[in-house]
C-alpha cells in the first residue's frame, strides 16, 4: 500500500498600481519591452523602492489564510541566472515570510478539511519567455519583470487530485474576495507548482517530485493524476523516484522532466541590502484587518445553515463574491432561498457563461427576480413561461413589466376550454390513440394545450378540462360493430 502527499505553490500576482520596487505601471498588456525602467532590469547604481501597497494587500492575505504574522520582516536575494531575469537575482522573501503557520478550509463530498499554510512570502515576478519553435527562436519581454506577486506554499496535506483542485479554488476565490489579485490563470497572474511524493505507508518521504508552471485546474487534476501513477508502477518495479522538476505536457497528459530540482543552497540566498528592515505599522494591520469581512469558506458554512442549502449550491454561489451578493439580496426579499438558488445556478449561469459577462452585467435586478419568484410561487405566473422568456429578461429585450402581463397564469374556463376544443379537433391520431386505452398519449395532449397557452394555463385546470372533454367524447363514441 502507498501513501500519497501533495503539496502546492501557488504564485498570484498582486494587484497594485505599479511594481513591487519602481513605479512603472503594474500591466503586461502593451508593447513588449515598453513598461520597464532601470530598476526593473537592474542597471547598475539602481535602487528598489519597496510599494507599500504590496504589503498591504500581502498582509491582508495572509491575515485571511489565518497566518501567524511577522510584524517586523526584511527582502533576500535568490540569485540565480535565467534570461527571464534581467538582475542575476530576484527580490524574495526567504529568511522571514510575512505571514506563516496559516491554514484553508476546503470542502469535497459533503465534508470539510484544513490544508495548513506553510508561509506565504512578497517577492517579484520574472520577464516572460516566448518560445517560436518554427525558427528556434525565443524572444523576451521584460514588462512582467518587477510585478509584485505573493507565494503561498502549503504544508503537504493533500492526498490526492481532488483535495489539491479544491484547495486552488478556494484560494483563488479568497484572494478574489479580498481584491488582493484577479487570479486568472489563463493570463498567467496565478501559477501553480505542485509537489508530488508517492511513498509506501509507515516510511519517510524520500523524493518530492515538483510539476512546474501549472495553470487550468483540468492541468492540475491530470498532472497528478499521472504523477501518482508513474510513482507508483515505479516503486512496484522495485525502483527509485528521483527528486526533481517536471513539465506537464497537456497534449500527452504526461509530465516530462524538466531539470533537476535545485536546493536552497543553490540559490545563495542572502539579506538584499538595498532594502532595510520594515516594520508594518498600527495604521497598514488595521486596514488590512478591514479588508477581511467575510471568507468564501465562512460564507458557505453560512449559506448551507441560514439558508438550508446543499454543499453544492453553497459551493457554487460563492464562487464570485457577486453572484453570492445578487443570490443574496433576492433571496432575502422574496424569501425563497433555494428556488433562487436553482434558478441562478441552472438558468442565469446558463446565460453568464453563452455571453461571457459577469452577473453585475444583467438586466434582471435582485428586486426584479425576487418579485417573479414570488408571482410563481403563487401561481400568478407561468414557470415555464419564465424559463422561455428568461433570456430575454436578462439581456434587458423584455421588461419585467410587459412579462407579467403576458405570462399571467390564464385561470378562465371558457378561455381555456376553446383552446382544448381547438387542440383536440387538431390532434385526431392522438386522440384516437386515448380513445382505444393509450392513456399515455394524455399528458401529449395536455402539452399541445399549454404551448397554445404560452405556458400560461393553469396546469391543474387545463388537465381537468381535457379530461372531462375526452370522457365526453369516450361516452358518445358509438361501439364497434
């Protein structure tokens, strides 16, 4: 029997108005090489100029990631040379992090569990390679170069794909929350790099294994999926697993080997001396303190008890601090919690993800969907009219107003009994079919008479109206001869 231990480095860029250490814009989408400046690539006689607001906000997310705090810290050099640093050395955090000893509550299947925080450090991003196969060529482009980012490093409590998934949401979704990073992983503002070691039970870990620049959860679930897989038929055959770096090829949903993995000693890491000791003041841990009002992790613990929600729907409704405010503000005024919650997981997700759009951007306010929550609930209008026509309330070509009217549930027997003539007369196979003990076909007429309705008839009612008309013509039917 083996063991499995994962443990995840997480780089997120932070959002700020300009560089860790100069005052070039924090951005990377304009011409290559055009946002840099002597700090940034380390010219001669330069000196860093640390962002106050990079502390800030790295504060701020160790604060929520429940960390212990050096109120008083100082930057390292690692040094190492790679064309994608123009210095020789990065600006890091080694010696004392900012914050340590922390933890994240995750959830899969219905239960929860604290993946322990390592540290979480301040340094600067690299520039960014660009490799063009087709002529052996790579280019550079140093505007990435000095953009403040935090590493968070877990303790290795994961066992497996699923937990290490989660975990990534949920830190992701934390420091969207907080505003401390946008965390796109597509853009590259969030990397990963997951260490993996497959040991037999009762032995001491004796490789990790480090699968570098991981950036769709998809790529993260596979990659160590396979990484388990390799270990594991290795130590079956009786050989050992090397520590090292590896690469996951999306394309083979293998990893490859990149390099050996490097140790601290490689680095030389020492005390960057143009950076004295900082102390975060009274004023900066009280507003970082403000910035934490409520976690995602507390937020669905809330959800699933106040409003009685699944793991799921909490799960899901949390997922962007503003789907979780809309859900909330509709929820509490037409008092239907989970009716709300299914219509804006299954049907307004439905439309975010066709027109890319964030829920902020709709044309169905909270009041609005509370109020037609509440006219269904009563029966004043149709459901299923509301779900034919909610695309059109959202993207704003249907008022709130003008739906109403049309979709008002149509409870008049006459109106409801010529429009079951009509379908009757025109449904004869169908109606033939009844007549001859098919009583299946029953609910076909039934719809036909709805969709004449628009959905709009009185379910209960427009069964009992056919009922009582094919009774009708049951009992004047003349016997077979």
């Amino acid at each position: 029997m083996y063991r499995v231990v994962v443990g995840i480095e997480v780089h997120v860029q932070i959002k700020t108005k300009t560089k860790a250490f100069c005052r070039c814009l924090n951005t990377i989408s304009i011409e290559p090489n055009k946002n840099i400046c002597p700090i940034c690539i380390g010219e001669p006689g330069t000196l860093p100029e640390l962002n106050r607001q990079m502390v800030i906000k790295s504060l701020t997310a160790a604060l929520a990631l429940h960390c212990k705090i050096n109120e008083t810290f100082h930057f390292d050099r690692k040094n190492y040379f790679y064309p994608d640093l123009p210095k020789g050395y990065q600006i890091t955090q080694y010696e004392v992090p900012i914050g340590y000893d922390g933890y994240l509550t995750i959830f899969t299947d219905d239960s929860s569990k604290r993946i322990g925080i390592e540290r979480i450090h301040m340094e600067e991003d690299t520039g960014k390679m660009l490799h063009d196969y087709q002529y052996s060529t790579t280019l550079i482009d140093y505007n990435r170069a000095g953009i403040p980012l935090v590493e968070i490093v877990s303790k290795p409590d994961m066992g497996n794909s699923d937990e290490a998934v989660a975990y990534v949401k949920m830190l992701k979704r934390t420091l969207e929350y907080l505003e401390v990073s946008d965390c796109s992983l597509e853009s590259g503002s969030m990397r990963c790099d997951i260490n993996i070691s497959v040991n037999k039970e009762n032995t001491p870990l004796s490789h990790k294994v480090e699968i570098k620049n991981l950036n769709s959860f998809n790529a993260i679930k596979k990659s160590i999926e396979y990484e388990i897989k390799r270990q594991t038929e290795n130590l079956d055959k009786g050989l050992s697993i090397e520590t090292e770096t590896r690469l996951f090829n999306t394309q083979t949903n293998k990893t490859e080997v990149m390099r050996t993995k490097e140790l601290a000693a490689d680095y030389r890491y020492f005390r960057e001396p143009d950076i004295p000791d900082i102390t975060i003041g009274k004023e900066d841990f009280l507003t970082g303190q403000k910035a934490i009002k409520e976690l995602p992790e507390d937020m669905i613990k809330r959800f699933r008890k106040d409003y009685s929600l699944t793991l799921y729907l909490s799960d899901l409704l949390t997922s962007d601090k503003k789907i979780a405010e809309y859900f909330e503000k509709t929820a509490k005024i037409c008092n239907e919690p989970l009716k709300t919650a299914n219509i804006i997981t299954t049907e307004i997700f439905g439309f975010l993800n066709d027109n890319s759009i964030s829920i902020d951007k709709i044309k169905l306010t909270p009041e609005d969907l509370a109020e037609l929550i509440g006219l269904i609930s009563k029966n004043k209008i149709s459901y299923k009219a509301f779900k034919d026509r909610i695309n059109d309330l959202l993207s704003g070509n249907l008022d709130i107003e003008s739906f109403i009217l049309e979709s008002a549930i149509v409870t008049d027997d006459i109106k409801i009994a010529e429009v079951v003539n009509k379908v009757i007369n025109e449904q004869n196979d169908a109606v033939e079919k009844y007549l001859k003990g098919k009583e299946s076909v029953f609910m076909f007429i039934v719809g036909q008479v709805m969709k004449e309705l628009k959905g709009t008839g009185e379910i209960e009612k427009v069964k009992l109206l056919i009922k009582e008309k094919l009774d009708l013509l049951a009992r004047n039917q003349k016997p077979e001869q």
